[in-house]
C-alpha cells in the first residue's frame, strides 16, 4: 500500500484466510496493490479515514504463457526381411461325401 501523497509504502502479508490489517495508516488516499504467484495483480486506490474499512479483492488467474517446441527426429526403421520365393504347394480335390 503506498500513500498517494508522500508516496510512502506500507507492505503487509496476507493470514491463512487471506486477511490483512494495515493499522498504523493515516487518513488519506493510497493505491493498494495485491499480487500473487499465478495471478494478475490488482491495484485500487483506496480512501482512509478514522473508521475502519473492509475492502474484498478477488485477484484473476494469471493467463498462460509458455511454449512448446517439438523438433521432428528420425524414427530408425528396421528393413523388414522380404522372401520373394513363393513356394508351391498342390491343391488338393476336395473329397464329396457319400449321400445317404
């Protein structure tokens, strides 16, 4: 959090619910910024007075950013053994059965 006037920061640290309390800040406006790993940041200016504020901050997932590289790489082909002799055999006559 950082006074819009004197530009003077205030850092503060988040509980386990994703709370935090800025207590010792003075009345004025301030620019409050919340980040997190895999998210965008999100920045508001915010008003301070003698009463206490709650503000409720919902951070968006952050987009994806990456990439892929895929390099084509020879698959080792085996040469398949090929016989190129036919061999014959005799074709059989087929036996009819009797009728009864």
């Amino acid at each position: 959090m950082a006074d819009e006037g004197t530009q003077k920061k205030v850092r503060g640290v988040s509980d386990a619910d994703g709370k935090a309390n800025f207590s010792s800040l003075t009345a004025g406006s301030y620019t409050l910024s919340v980040s997190a790993p895999g998210f965008e940041a999100n920045r508001q200016t915010v008003q301070v007075g003698v009463q206490a504020i709650s503000l409720k901050v919902t951070l968006q997932v952050a987009a994806l950013q990456g990439s892929v590289v895929a390099e084509p790489r020879a698959i080792p082909t085996v040469d398949p053994i090929v016989n190129p002799t036919i061999t014959p055999y005799p074709i059989q006559p087929v036996k009819k059965n009797k009728k009864r």
